[in-house]
C-alpha cells in the first residue's frame, strides 16, 4: 500500500523568500488562508526566467493538498519543469479610495508560492493532476467531458509545484488616512467594492438543440467567482 505523505504545517513558513518585508501588516501566515485564496480562483500567473529573461505566464491551476499542478503544452518553454518559479493567484476585493492619493490602495487576497516544479512524467498521476486541474475550473467536467486519450497525454506537460514555501497577503476594510489630519478636508473616502459572478452558458452555435446545458454547468449562473 502506498503511504500517505504527512499533512503540511497549518502555519506557513517564514524563509528568506516568503517572509514579507513591506505591508506586513497585510500578512498571513495561516495555510487555510492560503487554501481559500487557491480554492477562490483557477487562473494563476507563472513566473519563470527563461534564456536569462523573467516571464509571467496567465495560466490555470488545480491543486490538491500538497501541491499546485499547472498544465500546457509540451513544446511551452515555462512548462519545462527543474528551475525556480514563483507563482501569484490575485482577488481583487475593491478599490480602496482615499482621501489623499498616497493612501489610495486595493481590498485584495494573493498568494505567492515559491518552488522548483516538476515534471510528472507517471501516467496515473498525470491523469489525476489533470483530473485535479479539471475539477478546480469546473467541478463536474471530468465525468462529463471525453477523458485525454494517449496522443493528447503526450502532447500535455504537466508540472506539480509543492506548496510548502507560500505566503499569503490580505488587505480588508477601509482607507488608513480616516483618523489623520486629511479627514479633516471633506472629501468622500471609502471602498468601491467589485465581485465577479458567472453569467448563463452560451451554447455552442453547431449544438444541436436537444443537447441541455448540463447541470454542474447551468448550476453555476449568478454564483460569485473569486
Ligand atoms: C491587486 C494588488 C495591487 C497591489 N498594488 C500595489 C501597489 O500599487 N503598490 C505596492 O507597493 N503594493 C501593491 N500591492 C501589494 C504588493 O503585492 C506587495 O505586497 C507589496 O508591494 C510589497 O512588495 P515587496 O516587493 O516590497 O514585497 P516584500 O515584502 O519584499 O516581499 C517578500 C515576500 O513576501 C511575499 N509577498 C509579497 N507580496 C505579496 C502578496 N501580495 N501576496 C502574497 N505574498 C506576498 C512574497 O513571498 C515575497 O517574496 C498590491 C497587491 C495586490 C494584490
């Protein structure tokens, strides 16, 4: 029987990496944090130096307790695996709008993950970081929709990055500057608050028109992203 690997620390580390510096305030070091943050969203940003230049790359994630899987082609020079990466997942909450510019700022949650990926070259655990990955954007898919077959396996590099080295920043509430000396200059102050929310499926023009929206799908319209 394959042994479970141990459950990683509630409390995320501090390395020369993560630690903050700036906004410290703003920091979290609680892992559920970083789980909700994660879970919230599916669309990360990669960094990666690649021929000695710095590259971010939008890309979508799924995750299970231990590590974040990121998924593309096997000809994707980011997707190589062995090499350091950083990747971000950002919500933005809300402008935060300020009596004084200076103070202006952003209601947010982020997450950085810090990490040498690799390569996952094991057919069964490709299939479940796919599977993973799948899911994380849409539960339900992976039983609905035609599984990859051998051909579209090989073209898919899939990396697992560990999830022990993240930090976490959160920033909630209101202006910092309403109990200093600007609050005195009647100017309106506050959070301008943004949400996104899924909208109903479009269906593909070509469907014919018995085939429903199915309902892990249609479930979703009017439920908030982020
Ligand atoms: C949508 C959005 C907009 C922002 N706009 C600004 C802005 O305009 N100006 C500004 O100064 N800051 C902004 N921030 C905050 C910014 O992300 C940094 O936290 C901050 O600038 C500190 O940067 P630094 O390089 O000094 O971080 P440091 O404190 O030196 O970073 C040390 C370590 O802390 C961690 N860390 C840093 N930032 C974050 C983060 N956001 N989330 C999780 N871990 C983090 C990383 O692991 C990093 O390696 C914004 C954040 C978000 C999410």
């Amino acid at each position: 029987m394959k042994q479970q690997p141990s459950p990683l620390p509630d409390t995320l580390p501090q390395t020369d990496l993560t630690r903050h510096r700036r906004l410290r305030d703003q920091g979290s070091l609680r892992r559920a944090d970083l789980d909700a943050i994660l879970d919230a969203g599916f669309v990360c940003h990669l960094g990666v130096v690649v021929d000695g230049r710095p590259l971010v790359v939008p890309t979508v994630y799924g995750r299970d307790e231990r590590q974040l899987y990121l998924h593309g082609s096997v000809a994707s020079r980011s997707l190589e695996g062995g090499t350091p990466v950083c990747v971000t997942v950002t919500h933005v909450d809300g402008l935060v709008l300020a009596r004084s510019v200076f103070e202006h700022g952003v209601n947010y949650r982020s997450a950085v993950i810090h990490g040498i990926p690799r390569q996952v070259t094991d057919p069964e655990e490709k299939l479940a970081g796919l599977r993973l990955l799948t899911e994380h954007a849409t539960p339900g898919q992976w039983s609905y929709a035609r599984r990859p077959n051998r051909k579209e396996l090989a073209a898919t590099a899939l990396l697992a990055l560990s999830l022990e080295e993240a930090s976490v920043k959160i920033r909630t509430g209101a202006p910092d500057d309403g109990d200093g000396p600007d609050a005195e200059l009647g100017l309106w102050a506050g959070v301008l608050p943004l949400t996104s929310a899924w909208g109903a499926a479009v269906p593909d023009p070509r469907l014919p028109p018995d085939i429903a929206v199915p309902e892990h799908i249609a479930r979703r319209e009017g439920t908030r992203h982020g």
